[in-house]
C-alpha cells in the first residue's frame, strides 16, 4: 500500500496541528501519509500544543516505508519565515505552493497514492504567482487536465457536486447551462463507478427552483435547462432521476434512493450536505489524473496554534483517499 | 382552553385521514379540536382505513366541550360530490374554500383559539373563484391583514423565515430588497416575543451568496441590501446576527446560538429544515390576528386513501397551534 502525500497548508492556519493529529489517529492503521512540510515548524507547534510527535526526515517516498507506525515521515518543504499562528505572511508563499507541487509531482509519478491537502488561503498566495481561484484549478493545470475538474463533496450520509461552484448566485444562475451539468455528471458517474466502487450509480438530479419549479408556475430552467441534460444522459445509459424538488431531495428517505446529488448550486449541494455532518465532510476533486482529497473547511486563523482544531474531516480525507487509491490500483490490476 | 378549528384541505388528499389519525393521537391531550367537514366522508374514510373514530355533528364550536375524548367533533361542510382520493374534484372547490371560511371566522370571533389547515391543491380551486396563491394569502384577506404575512416553518430543531418564497429563484433574487427583509424580520421578531415566549429573540440573518459573498468575491448583496437591514434593525433594539454562510448556519452548533434563521429564498430555508426532520415541520403563519399553523406537506395524493399517511406533521400543527393560542391568550390576560 503506497503512502499518501499530505501537502503543508497555509502554515498560519491549522493545517500543520492537523496533520499531527490526524498521525496519533491512523498510526496503528495502513492509512499512512507523508507530510510535505517544514519538519522545525511541525515539531515546534507539536510542542507548543503538547501534541507528542517523532519527526523522521525522508528525502523520498520510498524511505518513508516501515516508519509511520513509530514517527511522521516529513520530507522537507522549508518555510522562509517561522510560521505564526493567526498570522498569513506572504514570504511563505512559495513553500506553500511548493509543498502542493511536490505532492503532486510525487503522485504523477506513482510514488504516493494519492495527494491530501490542508487549508490554503488564495490571498496570501497571489502576491508569489498564483494565479488559480483555489487548489482545484492548480491541481487540474499541474496534472495537465485543466477545465475538467469537479467538486464532490462527501460524507457518510450525502455525496453531492455542485454544478456551479464560486460565483455569486446571481452569477451562477447566468452561467448555468446543460453541458455543464452534463460535464458534472459524466465525470461523477465515471468517478462513481472507477473509484467508488459502484456498479451503476443513481444519480439524482436536483431542480433550480422551488418545488423543481412546478410545472413552470416558478421557474423554467427545469424543462430548458436540466430537461435536456437528463435526456442527453438516459441516452448514454446513465440512471439519473429528477428534477427533484430541492427542499424534500435530502431526507434520509430520498438519499436511500441515490448514490450522489447532483446540484444546481453551491449552496443547493453544502446546505444539506455541512447540515447533516459539519465535521466527517471530504472534498475530492473529481476528473484529475490522481487522486486528491481535502478537508470540508478552511484555514480557521482563530483557532490555529491553540491545539482545539477538530481533526475529523482530515482524517476522513486520508481515509477517503486510501480507499479511493486501493480502488483504482486494483482496477488497474495492482495490489 | 379553547378548541381549535380544523379544515378540510382538499378531499382527494391525505387531509381526512390525517384528522382521524391525529383524533386518535391527541383525544386523551388538552390539544382539541373541531373539524370543519363532511361527517358523510369521515365516516366512509374511517371505514376505508380501517381507523374507528366515533364521529358527533355540532352546530358550533360551544356544543363541542367536552365530547373530544369520546368522538370527533364535526361541524358539517357538506361535500358536493363524494371525495375519490387522489382525484381531485372541481365541483367540491366551495366546500374546501367554505371550510377555511368558516373556521377562519370561528376564529376571528374567539369561538376556537385558533386554525389549522389540511393541504389544499390551488389548480383544483381557481376556478370557482379563488383568486390566492395560496392559503396563506387567502387568510390574510379574510382576517383583514393583506401583505403582512410571513411563512415560518418551525420543528423541534430549527425555525426559518423565508424572506421570498413562492417564486422562481431567479425572480426571487430579482424581487429581495432590504425593505422584505425588515418586513420579515420584524414580523418574526414580534411573533417570537408574543406567541412563542421569547423575550429576546436572536434572529441570525443568511448570506445570499456562497460564503456569505466572501467580502464582495462572490457577490454584493450582502453589503448592498442585507447590511443596511441588519443597521436598521439593531437601531430598533433588534437582537441581529449575519450575514451568515449560508452553508454552516444550520449545524446544530450554529443553531444554537439563535432563534430564527431570516433566510433569503424558499429552498435556503426549506432544505435544512426538511433535511434535518421531514416529519416535524410545521407552517405557521405569522402576521395575521388568529393563530394559524399547517402540516409541512401537500396534497399527496399518490398515497390518498391508502391509510399510509404519516399524521405526524399535522399532530405537530396542532400541538404548535395550542401552545400558541394558550401564550396568546396568557399574554391578553385569559386563562
């Protein structure tokens, strides 16, 4: 079983305390992972947290193999400046794209599984250079698959992807079209079936508007938009069900009846989804080459360096991403 | 403890049954009430479910002390045509319309504390003249408060106050001002104080857009139109909070820090609170001068008659509704 690589974060945030948590939690288990982090920074906030934490330095994957069980294998990303809790500064810019570049490189490579990244802040990035809306679009341009990625959001109870993800309301009802929710659901549906596992999955497809509109008496992006997106899918013999009235979709009653949600916008898919589980939410990106996974939140600069972060959604997404990442090396015949 | 006036709802729905059921729930509680209904079609839905509710024909609300644990007590609205479940009728639309009538009048003259209406189908009543988008409409045209109405859903874990409702979601975007805002929340704010026993309501006002608009990234209504309602109203001395994430608002962590989440369209109200209890939602409406609440659901006429109908939602109407009347009579001195 090949490590994961977890990249650093934004080392203001609690990335960094996650990362030795989530190693207290899985080091009994074949879930291991290597940090793409600075190993001074890690052993000064286990320190501070009182969070005890051997460091090993790697300067491969392959030397991480045998360790976990005994100490986190960090290979090196060196920050600039101490990183202070609270506190983003700019000058850690590169390391922070740094560590997501090598993650990533190391995954292409097939040297980790699969990349697990903490929290980044996009504004304390952009002064180095980047110039993506967030981690997904970077992951996509480094892996040579830019435009194709998607955002599933998963928990125990509820898998959804939104259709339109970033954008106001306004502008997400604007842009909203039939490719892109057959986009969405052609690259779910694959992903379904590769990495999940699942034979043939249901997807449900919700409406725009109240009621899925009823009828057209409030709205009628049901029948022009989404209508067709359904028909063109039936086609390709894709079980898709709906439009679905929004507000009844969610129930434990109507989520027995399908294997993702697929929905019209970003609050459509993280109300339901954050509502019924604030804490086991995995993202997993969706069409890339690799396998990729992060937690359900951000950099949370109140709480950092106060030992108090909840490692849960973490460690839900290092454990998502080994499981995804045993499912397609033996779809490929490996293991 | 005054009784409470039940209407009819539409006569191929799950309307009748639901009020055997709840008779059966409730005849043992102080939580009584008067159906406004044809006895004829009780007794034959009684026999057809095999649910035995002993059936007394009043004359007014007065006749009806003290028999509830014994029978139902009817006061008779007879039917046109003999009701087929799931085949909504046209020529029984002044019989539906009759029962909201006169229950809304029993209420308006004190006879009953208060209404609760079964689920009408508005295509079957328009045309015998029912000129109202729904039920709630209809009851602020009879009592007298056209305009001034709002639409809380309460259950056991969260109260929401959609701000725009029955409307498409692009024109909800279109139609939401900071004027809609404040009509709601200080409709809800008064409502909460009066009949709900709050001193001090906390109302949490949402975001409109994804992350509460990020600080304008992704949109501006949240500064343009929900800030200056928020300003307004803290000037009034009302408890505000927001605008929040829409997103994260509804976990119960977050839940617990308010009373009523103002929210700004149907579906970021609804879908929380039917993803978190689909069975406990109760409608009530705010703003008018009698209690009214209603069942959480429609017509549903694919399961009308089957005796499978869960009464749940409208027990919980009906139980709301007393609790209701009781404050508010308290408050006036009564009882």
């Amino acid at each position: 079983m090949l490590p994961l690589a977890l990249t650093m974060g934004d080392p203001a945030g609690i990335g960094g305390e996650l990362t030795l948590r989530a190693w207290h939690a899985l080091r009994d288990t074949e879930r291991w992972f290597i940090a793409l982090d600075d190993p001074d920074r890690l052993a000064a906030l286990a320190a501070a947290i009182g969070c005890d934490v051997p460091i090993r330095l790697v300067t491969d994957a392959a030397d991480a193999a045998g360790i976990f069980r005994d100490a986190l294998p960090v290979l090196p990303v060196r920050l600039a400046v101490p990183g202070v809790p609270g506190r983003p500064d700019k000058a850690n810019a590169r390391a922070v794209i740094g560590s997501i570049e090598r993650a990533t490189a190391l995954a292409m490579r097939g040297a980790v599984g699969g990349v697990v990244t903490n929290p980044i802040n996009k504004a304390a990035l952009y002064d180095a250079g980047f110039a993506y809306p967030g981690h997904t679009e970077f992951l996509a341009a480094l892996t040579g698959a830019p435009g194709k990625q998607i955002m599933m959001l998963a928990s125990p109870q509820l898998r959804v992807v939104p259709v339109t993800v970033h954008a106001s309301l306004r502008d997400s009802l604007a842009m909203l079209n039939t490719d892109m929710i057959l986009a969405a659901a052609r690259t779910t549906h694959a992903a379904l079936r590769r990495d999940f596992g699942i034979a043939r999955p249901r997807l449900a497809i919700a409406g725009l508007n109240p009621h899925a509109g009823e009828q057209g008496a409030l709205g009628d992006e049901e029948s022009t938009i989404i209508a067709p997106a359904m028909t063109a899918l039936r086609a390709e013999g894709i079980d898709v069900s709906g439009p679905w009235p929004p507000d009844t979709m969610f129930t434990a009653a109507a989520r027995a009846r399908y294997d993702v949600a697929i929905c019209m916008y970003h609050d459509q898919a993280l109300i339901p989804l954050k509502t019924l589980d604030m804490d086991h939410g995995v993202n997993v990106t969706l069409g890339l080459p690799i396998v990729r996974t992060s937690p359900d939140h951000g950099t949370a600069y109140d709480i950092a360096g106060k030992g108090v972060a909840d490692p849960t959604s973490l460690i839900a997404a290092i454990e998502l991403a080994a499981l995804l990442t045993e499912r397609r090396s033996a779809a490929l015949g490996g293991a």
